[in-house]
C-alpha cells in the first residue's frame, strides 16, 4: 500500500515537472531539442464563457475556459503538436491552459495584437499605446517554455492599397524583439502572418526579411519566421494545381522559417485534407515547415473540426477524423540542427519601391515609441490639450490642422513612400495633437489654440 501511494505522487510530481524544450529557429527551419520541428497546428479561438472575456474571447484565459485540459488532449488526439490562438487578454492568468497544453507537448503561437490595439492598415501608427499593448502580452507569455513564437501582426496588409501598413509592422518586429532582448526573456521569434495576395505577396515576404541596411537598426527589424495564409488546395487537388508548386517556387529563397499560418479550404466539404500529403512532402519541405489548419471549433464560417454544443461537449465532424487519418500517415525528413549548414543563406535585397505596386521605401521605418521622450514633450507647451479627447475628435482637428498648416504638422507627419517619419509619431493622438496645436498657435497667434474648442493655453 505504502509503496503504491509513494509511486502514485512520485508519478503525479513527474507529470507536474514535464519539461518541454523551447522550440528554436536556425536558418530556414524549427527545431525541438537538435530535431527539426514540423508544425502541425490548429488555429484555436472557440467562444469560451463570454462572462469572463468582455470584449476579447480569450481561450487561454483560466477563468473563461475550465476545458483548456480537455482540449489539449483532444488536438493531442489528432496528432497535432501546435496550435495559433488569435487574441488574448493580457490581464487575465493563463497558468492553468498553458500548462494544459504543455502536458500534451503542444506549442502555442500567438498574436500580441487583438481587434483593438491592431496596426490600422488604412491608417496605420505605431505608437505607445499599441507598443504598450504588445509588451504585456510578450511578458505574460514569455514565461511559458511552449510559447512557440508572437505573430506581430496578421493579415495588416491585404491589397496594394495598404502596402505602407507593412512598414508599421516592419517596426513593431523591431520594437518587439528589442524589447524581448532588453527584458532578457528567452528569445522568442516574432513574426507575422501574411494574406495571400497576388501582387504583394512575394514583395511583402522579401520586405519583411530583407537586409534594410540604411535603416539605423538594420540586422533586428525583419522578421523571425513568416507565416502565410493560404487557401488555395480545395477537396481533392494536387501541388501543380492547387499553386503549391508556384508558391513554393517564389519563397525558395526565403531565408527564414515558412509556414502556412492557415490552411484549409471549405469549398468543398467534408475537407479530406488531402493537401497534407503535400505540405509534408518533400516537394515542400525545403522550404515550407507545415502548418496550422484553420480551425478547431466551428464558428459561423463553418470551418470547425468539432461543434461544441451548449453544454460544453466536443462534437468531431468527419474534418476531424479526415485530417487525424493524414498527419498519422506522414512522417516528412527531419534534419539535426548540429548538421543544419547555414552558411549558404544570406539576406535577401529589398523590393524596389514603386509608386504603384510597391509604394514603400526600405530606408527607413516608424519611429520606436517612446512614453517618456512623448511625455516631456508635452510639458511645457504654451497650447496643449488638457482633460479626456476622443480620438474621432482629435482625428477630425489634425486633418483640418495639418491640411491648413503642413508646416506645423511635420513632426507629427509620416510619408512611407520616401521615407519620413517625424519625430512625435510614436506618441499617442492626444499628444500629437497637443504638439500639432501649440506648432500652429506659433504660426497664428494665442487666439488659433481654440481650434475646434480643444485646445488651452498656459
Ligand atoms: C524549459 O526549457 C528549459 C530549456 O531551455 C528547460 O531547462 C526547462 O526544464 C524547461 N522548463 C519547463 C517547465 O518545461
Ligand atoms: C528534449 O529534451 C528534453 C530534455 O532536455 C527531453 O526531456 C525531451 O524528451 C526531449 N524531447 C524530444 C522530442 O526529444
Ligand atoms: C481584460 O480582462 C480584464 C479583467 O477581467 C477586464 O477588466 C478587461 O475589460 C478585459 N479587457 C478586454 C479588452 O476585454
Ligand atoms: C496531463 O496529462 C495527463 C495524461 O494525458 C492527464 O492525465 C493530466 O490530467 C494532465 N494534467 C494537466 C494539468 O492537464
Ligand atoms: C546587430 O549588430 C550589432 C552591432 O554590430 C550587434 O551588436 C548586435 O548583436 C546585432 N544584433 C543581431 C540580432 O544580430
Ligand atoms: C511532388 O512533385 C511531383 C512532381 O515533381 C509530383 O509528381 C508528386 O505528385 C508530388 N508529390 C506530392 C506528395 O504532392
Ligand atoms: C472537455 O473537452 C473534452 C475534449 O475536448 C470533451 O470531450 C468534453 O466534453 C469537454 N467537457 C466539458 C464539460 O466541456
Ligand atoms: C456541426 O455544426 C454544423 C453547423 O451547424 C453542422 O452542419 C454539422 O452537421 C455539425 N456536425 C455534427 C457532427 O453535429
Ligand atoms: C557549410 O557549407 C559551406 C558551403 O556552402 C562549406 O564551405 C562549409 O564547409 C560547410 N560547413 C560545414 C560545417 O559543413
Ligand atoms: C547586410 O548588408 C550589408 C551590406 O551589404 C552587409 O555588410 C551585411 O553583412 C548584411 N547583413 C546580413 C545579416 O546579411
Ligand atoms: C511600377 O510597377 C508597375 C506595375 O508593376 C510597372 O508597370 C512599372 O513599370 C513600375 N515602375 C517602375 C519605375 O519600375
Ligand atoms: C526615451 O526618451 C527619453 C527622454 O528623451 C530618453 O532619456 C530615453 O533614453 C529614451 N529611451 C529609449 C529606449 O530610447
């Protein structure tokens, strides 16, 4: 009896204590311990208890989601070692999930942004505020050995239009990384998950981690891995076909880990996951290192590999079954990290700017935000916003100001096209807007500080 009770908490202490090695990047692959790392992953974001995720489902979250265990085991079961949780509240404890998921060896990437502190790609900022948000997710997650990598940005850029966006997220990779060095965490990659756009998609792969060297911090503002989601293999298609082939060729050269930050096509359905013979294969795996199937549980878009019903219970749907029969029946080649050469593998040039398709210069990039640098700016102003402003109102007043007064807005400008960014762009809009005004009461005279009844003179 004695002797069964001691191996029962010697057991129990084990399984608390199971250690799960930190994954690493070298050259263009994952590896886990001196193995090279395939990821097969599933994006996880079911709508937990609303009553503890406010505004963010946060399916990390402790107090939202008692089935964190539940899951793991199951996304266990299908032979998955990853999964991509979307958005996450920062003030919330995650001990419990990330260890439920730890047990089962399953790696967690995760996006620092949620709906609200996001790169705006139609009017994009990188400004404390945003920085602050992303640094409390990095702190809370950085502790965990099976936080696999942040997604500093997803899906920012999504058509020509927006390319600007790109050096926005350029800068938060930097500020991230910095900041990850600067609190001496393990050295968790950054990195970011890009749309699949015709057009942009092989610029924006090159922008991110080509060699920018005029920029101040050139060798720390690309990307750690690239992530890319991709939608192209519906029902049953083949690597010609699906444009496996062509993607694969376009990236070849990528010189930092690639994988699909989402796959899966519902076009047709049930999904037989074909495409998972493929992705393993090695047809892809030179350059490609798996995947993360989109996605666990089924939301309006139908793309659930469970339902979960009203009382909490995991439903599969035949995807399940489908995809669990698949990664069961690949086994792509592995390389050892010791054995990994490397040398070969040196930093792409940058896409030229173009007015048209790629309208953003590799020469410079967003300013790092800087709270106090902001803060002693707006000290001493003679004309200065005082009290609460909402940001609509403050965006209206800049627009009408800078339009008048360019000249008073310099600093507060940016121009991604050649290159400039003024010195105040990392402060918040309430400050921008304070040193915008006070620019312009200089140019007008004391009377101008009144412009749009928000200003006030000391
Ligand atoms: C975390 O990884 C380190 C190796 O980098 C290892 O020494 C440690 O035991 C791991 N910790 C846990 C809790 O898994
Ligand atoms: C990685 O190394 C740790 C010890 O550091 C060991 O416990 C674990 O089983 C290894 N994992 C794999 C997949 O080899
Ligand atoms: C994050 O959680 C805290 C604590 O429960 C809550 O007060 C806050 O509103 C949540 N934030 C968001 C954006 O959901
Ligand atoms: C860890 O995994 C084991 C085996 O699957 C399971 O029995 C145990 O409940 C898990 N513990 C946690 C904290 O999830
Ligand atoms: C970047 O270059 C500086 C100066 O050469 C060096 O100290 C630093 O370690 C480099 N950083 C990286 C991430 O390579
Ligand atoms: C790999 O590519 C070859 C052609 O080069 C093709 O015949 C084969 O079907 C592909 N394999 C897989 C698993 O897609
Ligand atoms: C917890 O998760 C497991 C596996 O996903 C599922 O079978 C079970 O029904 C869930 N239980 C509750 C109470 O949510
Ligand atoms: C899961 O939900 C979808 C959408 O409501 C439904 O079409 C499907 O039949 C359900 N699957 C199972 C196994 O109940
Ligand atoms: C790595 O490859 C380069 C050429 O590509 C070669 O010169 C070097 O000796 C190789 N290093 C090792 C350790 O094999
Ligand atoms: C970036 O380019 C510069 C200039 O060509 C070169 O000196 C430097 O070694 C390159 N850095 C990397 C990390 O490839
Ligand atoms: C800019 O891109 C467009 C569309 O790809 C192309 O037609 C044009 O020649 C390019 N301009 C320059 C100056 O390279
Ligand atoms: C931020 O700005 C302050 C005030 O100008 C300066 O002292 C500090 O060095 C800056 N911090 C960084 C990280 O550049």
């Amino acid at each position: 009896m004695h002797f069964l009770h001691l191996a029962l908490s010697l057991l129990t202490a084990s399984s608390t204590a199971f250690a799960l090695e930190p994954l690493t990047v070298k050259g263009r692959k994952f590896f886990q311990n001196d193995t090279q790392f395939y990821i097969k992953g599933v994006a996880y974001q079911p709508k937990v208890d609303a009553e503890f995720t406010t505004t963010i489902v946060d399916p990390l979250a402790d107090a939202a989601n008692k089935n964190c265990s539940g899951d793991a085991q199951l996304i266990r079961s299908l032979g998955a070692n990853t999964i991509r949780v979307y958005s996450v509240n920062a003030s919330l404890d995650h001990d419990k999930c990330m260890n439920a998921f730890k047990n089962e060896s399953i790696y967690v990437f995760l996006d620092v942004a949620n709906p609200s502190t996001g790169i705006d790609r139609t009017d994009p900022t990188w400004t404390s505020t945003g920085y602050d948000a992303y640094k409390q997710v990095v702190d809370v997650f950085s502790k965990y050995n099976n936080t696999a990598g942040f997604f500093a940005g997803n899906e920012v850029v999504n058509n020509a239009s927006n390319v600007p966006s790109a050096a926005y997220v350029r800068s938060a990779v930097r500020d991230l990384k910095s900041y990850i060095k600067s609190k001496k965490y393990r050295s968790i990659p950054v990195g970011y998950a890009g749309a699949d756009i015709p057009g942009i998609r092989n610029e924006l792969a090159a922008y991110l981690t080509c060699n920018a060297t005029k920029s101040p911090h050139d060798n720390v503002t690309e990307v750690d891995f690239l992530g890319y989601n991709n939608y192209e293999w519906c029902g049953q298609s083949d690597f010609y076909k699906s444009g496996y082939a062509a993607r694969t060729n376009e990236l070849q050269d990528i010189t930092v880990p690639i994988f699909f930050s989402e796959f899966g096509c519902n076009i047709i359905s049930p999904r037989v996951f074909s495409e998972v013979q493929t992705i393993y294969s090695k047809n892809m795996t030179d350059v490609w290192s798996g995947g993360i199937v989109y996605e666990f549980s089924e939301e309006v878009n139908g793309y659930g590999l469970v339902n979960i019903t009203s009382d909490g219970e995991r439903v599969k749907n035949t995807d399940f079954e489908n995809l669990q029969k698949q990664w069961a029946s690949i086994n792509p080649e592995k390389v050892s990290k010791l054995s990994y050469n490397t040398t070969d593998i040196s930093l792409p040039e940058c896409p030229t700017r173009n007015e048209t398709s790629w309208p953003v210069t590799s020469e410079a990039f967003p300013v790092t935000p800087n709270a106090t640098f902001c803060e002693d700016a707006v000290k001493n102003l003679h004309c200065s916003v005082q009290g609460e402003a909402e940001g609509s109102k403050i965006g209206q007043v800049l627009g009408e100001l800078c339009y008048y007064d360019q000249e008073a807005c310099a600093d507060i400008s940016s121009d991604s096209y050649n290159g400039h960014y003024g010195k105040f762009t990392g402060c918040t809009g309430k400050q921008q807007l304070s040193l915008a005004l006070d620019a312009y009461t200089k140019h007008h005279g004391d009377d101008a500080c009144s412009w749009g009844g928000i200003g006030v003179l000391s």
